[in-house]
C-alpha cells in the first residue's frame, strides 16, 4: 500500500523518546530551500540494524459466496453481524485458519475481491447461472479454454454493436445470441459441484468479472460440430448471415482433426458426418449449390450468392481459434 500526504503549511513532529525511520527502499528529502540538522553528535554508514518488518493482515468479515481463482467453490458466510450479504460472490487465494481474540479457531478467506459487474455487485444465483450457460456452450467435448473464450466472447459481444441492447452477461445469454433451450437457461451450476468442467465454467466467468485480459482476438461468436455438418455446402446460417465465411487453415485443421476422433463426435452426435468442403487438402475457387468455396493459401471462403447480393448483409466473419470443440468468430 502506499500513501501521499500533502501539507499546506507547516508540519511539526515532536517526539519525547528516539526517533526512528526505516525503509527496505530509498528514503529521499528533496527541500525547495534548505535542509537543517542539528544534533550532538552525527553518524553515518553504521545505521541501527531495523526491528522484523511486520505487516498484520486486516481480517474483514464479511457475508458471501466464495470461490477460488479455479473456480473451486470454498465455501459460504452468513452471519447477521458481518458486512454484506450472503449474496454476494468472492474470488479468493483458498481458506485458511485463524485464532479470534478467544483463542477458538475460525475460517477465513485469503485476498478476497467481491466480484462486480457494472460496478454492481454480481447475486450468487447469477453467477451460478452464467456459469452454467458457460458448461453448457462449451459442450461435452469443451475445456478449459474452451469455457474461457466463451466467457470473453460473450463479454466482447456485450461491448459491442452485438448487445441486443442487453447490459449484462445474463440478459445477453437469454437472448437469440445462445443456442441452449429456453428449458436449459435457467438451470445452475449447485456449489456442491467441483467437477472439473464446472470449475472451467466459473473460473471463465471470474476471470471476466475481475477484468482479466481477453484471449480471444475480439471474438463475438461460436460454433460447435453443427457448423460442419449439413448436407448442403452452405445451408448453415452463419453463410446466410454473412456476406463470406473465412476459417484460416490452422483452425480448419485443428477442427477436422478433432472431428474424426470418434470419441469426441460421439460425445455431441456419433452420427454426425462432416461435410466434404472442410477439407485440409487444398482447392482452389470453385461453384456449389448457391455460392462458391475455396481453399488455398492457408483460408477456407464460402459465400452464398443471395448473401454476396443482398444489401443488408454487409459484414464477413473470420475464424479466431478452435479451442476442443467449438470454432469462434469475430467480423469484418
């Protein structure tokens, strides 16, 4: 912590014993006029050795949820004399043991930081609930970045022209913008859940609360394994809605590659089969049903005609990165 003191005037300190002043630093006077001592004696070089520095964590009791960065929950506070409300969400450094004035043992939480959205403080039922639409976007087959580009896609939608002139993470996924049933949308993540892909879900949504960098390139969307596999070349709605469609050719790869492993298919449909454009062989321009592919020079392109044509769809979309499972997007 550090500290500023500004005087207008003059300050005086009078001390009745010694006087002592040490720092692991510098200790800098810088005087406009001049610097009088006065002393009987002087000394210099062969200072007095310092105490053991000694800085006592301030305990703050507070009510709340609290989960570590994660996203483990650790545990919960509700006591009428403490600050806050047991709505509230922590992020923390884990749980530790401590010794009131009593001498009985309590639990603390270590660096606590109460999770706001909007400069509001985000309710318990809602982060749990974002964390479950986070679970389920990032699908059976997701992982953990999977989960945290989610998160930060839907952030970056949210501070964008993508908003659906929604002001939050919750209103925005109850929208058209996400896929999961209306049935699905309110449904939670309970704390008596840590598995794996559930801390996945709630460390990507701390990870937006507490401000951290976005890993996604300025995404705005996803897509999982339905992208690949409609019958037509370009029947999917992303090439309807898009003047073309780009996927650069690292991230096609990494998709077919996923793909073809029975296992992960199986996970969302075992009798899916992907479409033969995505292909990691190369092909330059050629004619489908309408519109047109390539793929050369390290990107995939599909455009429908009617869409290349038609005045209100002016924008293009371009892959980001495939994290196990899902292909996300930003515009151009």
């Amino acid at each position: 912590m550090s500290r500023i003191r500004i005087v207008e005037g003059t300050t005086t300190i009078y001390t009745k014993g010694n006087h002592y002043m040490y720092s692991e630093g510098n200790i800098t006077f810088n005087a406009q006029g001049f610097i009088n001592e006065t002393a009987e004696s002087y000394s210099y070089g062969d200072p007095i050795e310092a105490p053991p520095l000694r800085l006592d964590d301030r305990i703050v009791y507070v009510n709340g949820h609290f989960y570590n960065k994660d996203g483990a929950f650790e545990g919960k506070i509700d006591e009428p004399d403490f600050e806050g409300s047991v709505d509230d969400v922590y992020v923390c450094d884990g749980k530790s043991t401590q010794k009131n004035k009593n001498g009985d043992d309590f639990v603390t939480y270590n660096n606590t930081k109460i999770l706001k959205e909007n400069n509001i403080n985000i309710t318990h039922d809602k982060f749990i609930n974002n964390s479950y639409l986070i679970w389920h976007e990032a699908s059976l087959t997701g992982n953990k970045d999977t989960a945290l580009w989610i998160a930060h896609t839907v952030n970056n939608a949210l501070n964008s022209k993508y908003k659906r002139g929604k002001n939050t993470f919750n209103e925005l996924f109850k929208t058209g913008y996400s896929s999961v049933k209306e049935s699905d949308k309110i449904k939670t993540i309970p704390v008596t859940s840590n598995a794996e892909n559930h801390c996945f879900a709630r460390s990507a949504m701390i990870s937006v609360l507490s401000g951290q960098n976005d890993p996604t390139s300025d995404s705005y969307f996803w897509d999982g394994l339905d992208f690949f596999t409609r019958s037509g070349e370009l029947d999917h709605p992303k090439f309807k809605q898009y003047k073309s469609v780009t996927i650069i050719k690292k991230h096609l790869d990494l998709a077919i590659d996923f793909w073809n492993v029975d296992s992960n298919k199986a996970k969302v449909n075992r009798n899916a089969i992907i479409n033969s454009i995505f292909s990691k062989e190369e092909y330059r321009l050629k004619n489908v049903a309408d519109g047109s592919i390539l793929n050369e020079n390290g990107v995939f392109s599909g455009a429908r005609t009617n869409s290349q044509n038609n005045s209100v769809v002016h924008e293009s979309l371009k892959s980001t990165g495939f994290k196990s499972g899902t292909m996300f997007w930003t515009t151009f």
